[in-house]
C-alpha cells in the first residue's frame, strides 16, 4: 500500500467523522502522524480544492468538491431501471430512437436503446464502446470535463481546438449538443445531460433519419428530454 494515499484518505476521513472543523493538532494526534507531516498534506488537499480552512479559527472543513467523487447513486443498474419509462416515453412521443449512454474513460457506451414503431429505425449497438469526437454525446461528456476535452483534442491542430472550444461552450449555455450527420452520413442527434454533483452521470438523447429529424424537431426534442428529466425529479 503507498503510505501517502493511505494519509490523504485517513486525513479526509477523520475530518467527516469528527465534525468536519478540525485542529491540524487534533488530525496530527488521532492518526500518529507528524504535526508537519500533516500540514503538507492539509496544504497540498486545500489547493486542490478539498478542504478549506475557517474564517476564524485555525481548524478545517471538507468543502462540495468532495461530493465530486461520489458515484454511488449513479450505479448503472439503478440508471437503467430510472430511465427505461422515460427513454420509452419519449420514443412514443417522438417517433424517434431514445437512448441511455454513460462514459468510460475517453469513450462512451449505450446502456439502454428503444426504439420507435416505424419502419425506418436507427441502429444502435448496446455494449459497444464508442469515440467522443463528432458525437453529441461525445460533445456533453467533453464540455462538462475540461480533462477529458484535452485528451480527446491533444492531436488536434490549434484552430481545430479553438473551434471546438466554442461549441463546447455553447453546449454548456444552451444545456444540450446536437450532431448534424458528423458521426453518420444522413443522421441527426440531439444529447441532454444529467447532471449529479455538477457533473455528466449519463445522457439521454434522440437520434433519427436527417431528412424527418430537422434541426427545428432536434431543438423542439432537447426541450422535451429536458422536461421529461425535470419531472423525473418531482
């Protein structure tokens, strides 16, 4: 085991357990570990954003961005059970292909597909793991995560990057990504995150053939996924 991970979580740990608005001394004496010692790891823990130190005393407390790391409410199982009614309502309601995607890493996977009663249907694979890039579930994961933006974009040039920075942007401020046949020629999709924690947990969307799925139905279409999520929560 490496000693130094073991301290930064016996640290953190200490400090939810024990009112979360610690002494440096109290840390020090609770887990035998040097005064100094633990001031490092406080220091190092407060500038990444962890921990932040009290106003007016010299003690410390765990702020939101620890809520980050939590994913236990996200599980897939639980994502797919959530979902399901949904996404099937939603194809109903809009004669097109739903879907349930969840990251993994620099790619992403669709975890649940239903499919609309109509002749000419989209195929989508369940299982497999797809690229980020010129997708518009791609296009969420990357422009809630600035980290996975720079992978995904390391081999780019310059004016490619700055392009696309802009997009990512906008799909932040409008709330939803679209894809205009840039993955699949004569495809049209539209993607809306949900969000846990500020972060992208999954993603609903719709795709459908570009010649009936217009961009005035895709933009019409984001605004129904994102009402069909904010009754999920009521």
């Amino acid at each position: 085991m490496i000693q130094s991970v073991k301290k930064t979580f016996d640290i953190l740990e200490y400090m939810a357990a024990n009112g979360n608005l610690v002494r440096l001394q109290d840390i020090a004496e609770a887990l035998c570990i040097q005064p100094t010692t633990v001031h490092n790891f406080l220091a190092s823990l407060k500038q990444l954003g962890y921990i932040e130190q009290d106003e007016l005393t010299p003690r410390y407390r765990l702020t939101a961005k620890i809520n980050t790391l939590d994913f236990s409410r996200a599980s897939i199982h639980k994502l797919r059970s959530d979902f399901k009614p949904l996404l099937e309502t939603l194809a109903e309601q809009t004669g097109e292909t739903a879907y349930l995607a969840v990251q993994m890493g620099s790619y992403f996977r669709y975890e649940w597909i239903c499919e609309p009663n109509r002749t000419i249907r989209i195929s989508l694979d369940m299982g497999r793991e797809y690229e980020m890039q010129h997708t518009a579930i791609g296009k969420l994961f990357m422009a809630y995560s600035p980290q996975l933006a720079g992978v995904i974009q390391r081999n780019l040039d310059p004016e490619t990057i700055t392009k696309q920075q802009v997009e990512l942007s906008q799909i932040v401020a409008n709330g939803y990504a679209l894809d205009l046949e840039e993955y699949e020629k004569e495809l049209h999709c539209v993607a809306v995150p949900y969000l846990c924690s500020g972060r992208v947990v999954a993603v609903i969307g719709l795709s459908g053939p570009a010649y009936r799925f217009d961009v005035t139905r895709l933009h019409q279409s984001a605004e129904i996924i994102r009402n069909a999520l904010r009754s999920l929560h009521k």
